[in-house]
C-alpha cells in the first residue's frame, strides 16, 4: 500500500512539474481578483514583443485559430463553450491584445479571460 501511495505522489509531482515548463516566462499584471488557478481550455501566452506563444510555440495568429479550432473538436464542444486564458505581458500594447480578442471573436469564442497575479504585501483594502 505503501509503494502505491509512494508512485501516486511521485507521479502527481512529475505532472505538476510539467505542466510549470508549458508556461512561458510572462510578466503578469497585478490585479486582485478571484482565488484559485485560472482554468481553461486553451492558454495563449503573449509576450511583451507581441510575439503568440501556445505550449511555449510561437504561433501565428491564423495558426492559432487553427490550434483553438482543434482543441475544440477533440473536446466535442463548440466554440461558446471553449475557454481561453490570454496571459499577456503587463508592457504589452494594447493592439496585440485588441488583435488577439479580435481573433477570438472571429472563432466564436466567447469565454476568456486576462491572465494576472495578486498584489504582494497583504490584503489591504484599496
């Protein structure tokens, strides 16, 4: 029983590990907001360049659809279901965030949200 419980959390560390390097290298805004990790679907990383960047893969914004219109279909949801996280860099313009909701909208994809971390230094009310 031991061994068991030993491979499930060696396991479940590995896979957490993972899913960290998918993640490219953003400098989030700070935002309070709700608690917990921001699930969804797919998650579309926009570094401060402007550059697309999905499992840490530039992406072109056509061939993001594409990636967007896949996931999709091997989930078996249409796109009013799908979920998008944007995390775009807090020094980005604001274009290359226009033209990724634009994007967005031509997909039919209406659920996403804006990537951010909290605030350090306490719960202070503003």
């Amino acid at each position: 029983m031991v061994d068991v419980v030993l491979q499930l959390i060696i396991f479940f560390m590995y896979t957490s590990a993972f899913t960290q390097f998918v993640r490219a290298p953003i400098d989030l805004p700070e935002q309070r907001g709700e608690g917990g990790e921001a699930t969804a679907d797919l998650v579309l990383d926009i570094a401060e360049t402007g550059r697309w960047l999905v499992d840490g893969a530039a992406v072109t914004p056509a061939r993001f659809g594409a990636i967007a219109q896949a996931e999709a279909a091997s989930l078996g949801i249409g796109p009013d279901a799908f979920s998008v996280l944007i995390r775009a860099d807090r020094n980005l313009s604001a274009n290359h965030l226009n033209a990724a909701a634009e994007s967005l909208d031509q997909l039919g994809v209406r659920r996403w949200r804006l990537g951010a971390v909290r605030p350090a230094g306490g719960s202070g009310a503003p």
